[in-house]
C-alpha cells in the first residue's frame, strides 16, 4: 500500500509541474498525503483545490480537510469545514454519527 501512495504522490506531483490548474491530480495527491500522515501537505493541496481552484461543491475535499484540521488542533477550523462538507451533503451527518451538527454553538 504504500508503494501505490508513493506512487500516486510522484504521478501526480508530475502532473501538477505540467499543469497547476489539474485539480484532479492535486485531489489524489491529497488524499493519499493525507493517507501517509503528511498533514501539513495534504492540508495545502486541500486548501488550493477549494480557495484557488475553486472546486468547492465538493463535500468529500471540506470533510477531509475538517478531519487533517482537526489532528492539527484547528478545532474553529474543523468545524467550519464539516458544516460546510454537510450542507454540500446532509447524508454526512448521519455516516458521522452526528458528532458535527449544523446547530453545534460557534467557539
């Protein structure tokens, strides 16, 4: 498994230097960053995909950027990327076991 991540990272760091607009290749490599435990570096590939690319209806990108918020301590953070991953998709609410509510007071 972890040859296939690493694998995925270099394919799709390669595909990024050929295009910086490929908001598909910056997802997977996202996603499998955040597999090995590369926060931080998930968390700016998160953080281009949904501020710089745009790609913002997309509930999967805010829930996860929620969760690599939440194990870095960016508790307001978190918070405010699981609200929005539920109102992309309120299915959400019930698969997390309503830990995260739309009423949850702000902090």
């Amino acid at each position: 498994m972890l040859m296939n991540l690493i694998d995925i990272i270099v394919e799709t760091t390669q595909a990024l230097v050929a295009n910086p607009q490929d908001a598909e290749a910056c997802k997977k490599r996202a996603f499998a960053l955040s597999e090995m435990g590369q926060y931080k570096e998930a968390l700016e590939d998160l953080n281009t995909l949904i501020d710089t690319l745009n790609v913002q209806d997309d509930a999967n990108l805010y829930s996860l950027r929620g969760a690599i918020r939440m194990k870095l301590e960016d508790k307001k953070g978190a918070l405010d990327d699981m609200r929005k991953a539920m109102q992309l998709n309120p299915e959400l609410l019930r698969l997390l076991g309503g830990h995260f509510t739309s009423d949850t007071p702000k902090s």
